[in-house]
C-alpha cells in the first residue's frame, strides 16, 4: 500500500508536467472583457507569455508571436522565464523520483541513496510548484486590479484567462506531489533506522543483564571479614 504513493506520486508528476507545458503555451492569459461600452463579443483578443490572439467575425483565429520580449508587461515577461523553469524542474524532478522508488534499480539495493533521491524528488516538486504558483498569482493579480481602475478605458481590460486556472490546478498538484513524496522519504527512513534502533536496545540490555550478574556475584564486606578471622 505504501508503495502505491510512489505510483501515485509518478503519476501526478506526469499531470503536472503536462499542466506546466499547456499553460506555457496557451495564449489564454488574458482575454478580452466585454464589459461597458465594449459589446463587441464578435472581436476577441487573446494574450499568451509567446503570442497574441485576434478573431473577428466570422474570420479565422490569428495569431502573432510576439516582436520582441521588452514589448510585453513586466508581469508577462517574469512569467514566461519562470514557467520555463518550472517545466525544466518537473522533467527534472520525475527522472529523479523514479531513481528514487524502491523497485528503481537506479541505485542498486542502497535503500539510504535512494531515500535521499526521493527526498531530492520531492523537494524539486515543491520548488516548481512555487515557479508555477508565483507568475499565474502575480498576472492574475494584474488583471483584477486592472479591472478595477476606473482611469482604464473598458477596451483596455482583461479577464481571468483559462491558462490561469489550469496554472492554479496544477500548482495544486505539484504541491501534493511534493507532499507525498517527502510523507514517503519520512517512512522509509524510519523504517531504515529501526533496525539499528532495536540493536541499540538489545546491546543495552545485554550491558544491563552483565552488570546486574557482576553485582550479584561480588561477595559483601562481612564475608571478607570472616575470612579474615
């Protein structure tokens, strides 16, 4: 059963990993409002971290990769750096978990390596569910402050795009992962020091048994002095 969590773990790392790759690449950061004076919901207009989206009408989706980097928003140009961190450390993190599980044959029968990989594993996870947390949070606080201030034009505002939520969720997921891996790297190092915990006890024991022999066998002061007289 506990060695169903790892399987467990290695699948939510492969989610994760796909989650981390969709919301990279999808242009639906932010979407157009259609708020005010803005009823045009026949023109809509995407916005990614690497492209801008523009449909009208009946017209085709097109789209444009974006000139150069310095034109984006400061929020868009962090986050585009740190989702690319982020999916080169769930790669990362999956190969070094599955080195980590017990039916790995990646460090041979050494159970204390591979409970340091898994611990490795598990730590990685946590840090790439910040570098997915920390940019989706910080466009998505953008976008509702945006919203909210009066001296923008309506046609200027955004909303909440779907790479948003599924950057949310899949954070969420990372978390758990992180969280069951080190849950597994605690048991499996308590299982590998209770041996030497039960040796330790039974190597105390035999000095007590000795001790308590050794006292019994000293011969008291009134003896001696009867075989003094």
């Amino acid at each position: 059963m506990q060695a169903k969590l790892e399987i467990v773990a290695l699948v939510l790392g492969f989610i994760g990993l796909f989650g981390t790759i969709a919301v990279t690449a999808l242009p639906t950061w932010k979407v157009s409002a259609f708020i005010g004076a803005n009823l045009i919901v026949m023109e809509e207009l995407w916005e990614g971290l690497w492209m801008s989206c523009y449909r009208q009408a009946d017209i085709k989706m097109q789209c444009k990769v974006y000139d150069s980097l310095l034109i984006l928003p400061s929020e868009l140009q962090s986050a585009r750096a740190l989702m690319c961190v982020s999916t080169v450390l769930v790669v990362i993190s999956l190969f070094v978990t599955a080195c980590g599980t017990q039916k790995s044959k990646c460090c041979g029968d050494n159970m204390k390596n591979k409970n340091i990989t898994l611990a490795v594993g598990g730590s990685l996870y946590l840090l790439s569910f910040l570098t997915t947390l920390i940019p989706v949070s910080w466009v998505g606080y953008t976008i509702i402050r945006n919203f909210y201030n009066p001296t923008l034009l309506d046609a200027q505002k955004r909303e909440l795009g779907e790479a948003l939520f599924i950057g949310w969720a899949t954070s969420g997921i990372l978390l758990i992962t992180g969280i069951i891996l080190l849950f597994r790297y605690s048991q499996r190092r308590a299982k590998e020091e209770q041996p030497y915990n039960e040796a330790y006890l039974m190597l105390e024991r035999d000095v007590q048994k000795e001790d308590t022999a050794n006292l019994a066998r000293t011969p008291s002061s009134f003896h001696k002095h009867q075989e003094y007289v």
